[in-house]
C-alpha cells in the first residue's frame, strides 16, 4: 500500500537525525566543543556547568522540524543537517531551553518560540 510518503527508509531517516544530534553536540555540547553552550539558572541568574545535552538538542531538533512543517514555506526549510539547521537548533536551545543568550544569532525569530514555553 503507498501511503504517498517518500520511499525514504525510517532507518535512513533515524541515521540522519543521530548525525545531525552528533553533529549539533559536537559543536556546543562535547568536551571539545567548538563553542561550548551552558545552561542558565534564571532563578538566580547565573551560568551553570550543565553544557547542552543531546536530549535537549533531539528536542529542539522537534521543534526546529515541526516549524518548518508548520510554516511550510520556501524560505524556512530543512537543509538535510547543514550549518543553518544547526544555528537554528542553537537560537531554539536559547530561547526555549535556558542556554546562555550570548549565543542567539537570530537565525529564528524569538517570538515564534518564547510562547511555547
């Protein structure tokens, strides 16, 4: 039966998203992070030693891919993992994780995520 879905593998699919996690993590998560990204406690305001986790990053992997099916769009799409789905990724953690602000590009806008807390 054709359920009108790509003939795309969920096996392919799962490969992808676990590079793409590696990918983000080893950027602003792993020991030799190339921008290390830390959680802030808003409660107190300070930096804390809690660095990214790949749980959050697969969260706001969700989020970032639920957008671009929401919004459905040419200008705001999926870009099989390159470096703009991994700022993206990055400003989502910001916004609606509590990692440091300092690290927010912009490459998604604040208002599309701040009211999903």
């Amino acid at each position: 039966m054709d359920s009108g879905y790509s003939t795309i593998s969920s096996t392919y699919l799962n490969d992808m998203l676990t590079d793409f996690v590696d990918y983000v993590y080893s950027f602003y998560g792993a020991d030799d992070a190339v921008y290390p990204l830390y959680y802030v406690d808003t409660d107190k305001n300070v930096h804390t030693d809690k660095q990214v986790t790949k749980s959050d990053i697969i969260c706001a992997t969700y989020d970032y891919l639920h957008e671009v099916n929401k919004r459905n769009d040419d200008h705001f799409t999926w870009g099989d993992g390159d470096s703009l789905d991994r700022e993206r990724v990055r400003d989502i953690l910001v916004i609606k994780y509590g990692y440091d602000k300092e690290f927010y590009g912009g490459s998604v806008l604040w208002e599309d995520f701040q009211n999903e807390l």
